[in-house]
C-alpha cells in the first residue's frame, strides 16, 4: 500500500490551483489539480512523483459540525482513491458541496474517480497485454 498523499495548507497553494482552472464540478465534490510546481520552499521539498492534496469545506455546506464531518468523508474517499489513480506530480484541491453530507459513500468515491479523469489528472492505467 502506499502513503497517503501530503497535504496543501497554506493559501497561497489553494490560489495556485485555483488559478490554472483545471477543474470539475460532481454532486458531491468539485475538484481542481495543478502541476506541482519545481520550485517551492525548502520546507516542503516536494518530489516530482508526490500527490499533494488540500481540502476546504465553505460556511454554505453547514456549522462548523457539518462542514468537519464533509471534511472526514472527503478525506476518506481521496485515501481510498488517490493511491491508484491520482496523477504523480500534481496538486489538488477537493471541495466539500452540501451534497457531500448526504451522498452515499460509494457515489462519493464514483464522483472523485470521475473528476480525476475529467480534470485530466488520473493516472494512465498501464495495461499488460501479451500477444501469442
């Protein structure tokens, strides 16, 4: 199994991939991605085969209760999902919807795999096909 992906915390990333408007919006999430940049502090030293993730979860979807259980579930789905199908070397911002609350588990998962493949930043499957 491999690590879970590193954490975006600071503003400045979550502005950075906004910016590049790579972005899809599902029922239960939106997600945007980012090439991670060469250049960052020394503090973060980020390789080129990491996956950074950042979360964020806005007053709209409820109190501060809601907004930390959308947080979880977020959390949740993108350690289920990204080891296999997140893009090395790039940044990503998943957004907690109100539908984030409500949606069934294995739909949330659906929704995050589908935004990966529709923001472009999904892994390429390697397929293995031998010809005799």
């Amino acid at each position: 199994m491999t690590a879970a992906p590193a954490r975006l915390k600071k503003r400045a990333d979550f502005l950075r991939v906004a910016a590049q408007r790579r972005k899809w919006a599902a029922p239960g999430l939106i997600l945007q991605a980012a090439p991670t940049p060469t250049v960052t502090l020394p503090a973060d030293q980020p390789t080129p085969d990491m996956v950074r993730v950042g979360f964020t979860v806005s007053k709209k979807v409820g109190n501060s209760v809601a907004r930390n259980r959308a947080r979880r579930r977020l959390k949740a789905a993108v350690a289920e999902v990204f080891p296999a199908a997140a893009e090395p070397g790039t940044d990503y911002v998943v957004i907690g919807r109100r539908e984030t609350l409500t949606r069934t588990y294995s739909l949330l998962l659906q929704d995050l795999r589908t935004a990966l493949k529709r923001v472009g930043a999904a892994r390429r499957q390697r397929t293995e096909t031998t010809r005799e």
